[in-house]
C-alpha cells in the first residue's frame, strides 16, 4: 500500500505548475511588444513622399516651368535659371522617420541621377541636427516634429529600464519589482501612442494645407535649389508607412504586456516564483 501510494505522489511532484506557462507567455509577449517598438521608432518609414504626376504636369505648365522625367517617371528635373550647367532641382520620392528623411531611390538610380547633376550627398535630413539659424521647416511643424521625437525617446529610454526591472522582479523573486514592470510598460505605451497620434496630426496639417497659398512649404520632397519648385509642391502627396502600423501593433501588445506583468505580480503573492519552477 505504500509503495502504491508513494507513485502518484512522484508524479505531482514532477509535473509543472501551470503558472510557469503564463510566465513564459508573459515573457513571450514582452519581448514581442518590445521588438515591435524598438522597430517601429528606430526605422524610417513613418511617412512617404511622393508627386503625383499629373498635377505636377498641370502646375509646370500653368507656371511656364520646364520639367524632364528621369528614371521611368520617377523623378523630375526642373532647370535652374543662374545655376551652372547641369545644376537643377529634382523632385524625388521620400521616406522619412521619427528624426530623418530620406531619398526613396537605389544606390544605382542615384549614381544615375548624379550624370545630370544630382547631388549625391547627403540623401538624409536629420532633423536633430537642424540649426535655429536655417529652419526649412515651419514653425508649427518643427514643434511637432520635437514633441515627437522627445516622445519616442522617453518611450525607448521606458523600455530599456523595463527590461532591467523586470528581469530582477523575476530573478529575485521581487513582487513590487513586477509591479512596477507592469507600470512601465503601459507608460512607455502611452508615450509611444503620443508619438503615433503627433505623426498622425501632422499629416492631416499637410493635407488640409494642400493647395493652399500658405500651406507646407518644407523641402521634403525636393532636392536642390527650392525656389523654382515652390509652385509645385501641392501637387505632393503624403501618405503614412508601415513602421506607423507596427507602432500601432506595438502599442496595443505593450498595454496587454502591462496587463500581464500586473497580473503576474498578484500569483506571484499567493504562488511565490520557486514553487511555481519546482
């Protein structure tokens, strides 16, 4: 009757406590909610640039402006009166992130482009490193363009501490620790929030000022001497990327996260992490 008795309990002991597999799930979704916000900030393809072709036909020639297409349509030259020969303004494809804006084309196209006069450097604009003295973008939208930025960076610098707070609440067997990771996360989704909704106001600013006599008038878009393209630029069109959907992804798998290390934080109170392991 002993040894009968002593078989089952062997086989409790040797089982797995099913809060080991909420942990591993929470820790799952952390990593996930984490990869997709990192992601989403440190990539560059928030917004997109591009001309609508027939539009700028209409507003060349209602202005009297010369353009030559390069690169299967791709791009636009417009000839700059003053400027040496070859020298132009190009009017390009673009995609920009949380701090930069770049030239939507290839190493190749670029190396083609440069034949007719195409500055080769730099094919980024950092909005960091703009100085007060040579502002080209306006006033509303360099404002949210930093509140964006400093958004995003709160939203990292939350993140990386997290993940510190977390792995010691699980390694030592902190409950408060795990609270608090749960806390962290759900602000570093809201400031990631904050960083989308700023992105997404700015956009419908462009879009309600297209066609406008005071609308955008920032370089985005336009590569070299602006003032000859100033009377094309309605015919640009904005439209988001898909790092602003994997931010939205983010966003929504950081606030279920939060939920997660919250409610971890209460099994581990009536469940204490070594037992659940053993």
């Amino acid at each position: 009757m002993e040894a009968q008795t002593a078989t089952p309990q062997s086989e409790c002991e040797c089982g797995v406590h099913p809060s080991v597999f909420y942990l591993l799930a929470t820790l799952l979704l952390t990593s996930c909610s984490t990869a997709m916000l990192c992601a989403s900030i440190m990539t560059d393809h928030w917004e997109q640039v591009a001309w609508e072709r027939a539009a700028v036909v209409a507003l060349a020639n209602a202005s009297n402006t010369a353009l030559q297409w390069l690169l299967d349509d791709k791009v636009a030259k417009i000839e700059v009166a003053g400027h040496r020969k070859g020298a132009g303004t190009f009017l390009v494809p673009m995609n920009g992130g949380i701090w930069t804006m770049c030239v939507s084309l290839e190493e190749e196209e670029v190396t083609m482009l440069s034949r007719v006069g195409f500055p080769t450097e730099p094919l980024c604009t950092n909005y960091l490193a703009e100085s007060d003295e040579e502002e080209p973008r306006a006033d509303w939208q360099h404002r949210m363009q930093n509140l964006s930025i400093s958004c995003a960076l709160v939203c990292l610098i939350v993140l990386g501490s997290a993940a510190l707070v977390g792995a010691f609440g699980i390694c030592k067997h902190q409950i408060s620790a795990v609270l608090v990771t749960g806390v962290m996360y759900l602000l570093a989704g809201l400031f990631a929030m904050f960083t989308l909704m700023i992105i997404h106001f700015k956009r419908i600013q462009r879009v309600s000022t297209r066609g406008s006599s005071h609308g955008d008038h920032t370089g985005d878009g336009v590569v070299g001497p602006q003032a000859p393209a100033l009377p094309l630029l309605s015919a640009r069109e904005f439209s988001t990327a898909w790092s602003l959907e994997l931010g939205w992804g983010g966003v929504a798998l950081a606030t279920t996260t939060s939920l997660l290390w919250i409610l971890l934080s209460k099994i581990m109170r009536y469940n204490p992490l070594s037992a659940m392991l053993l």
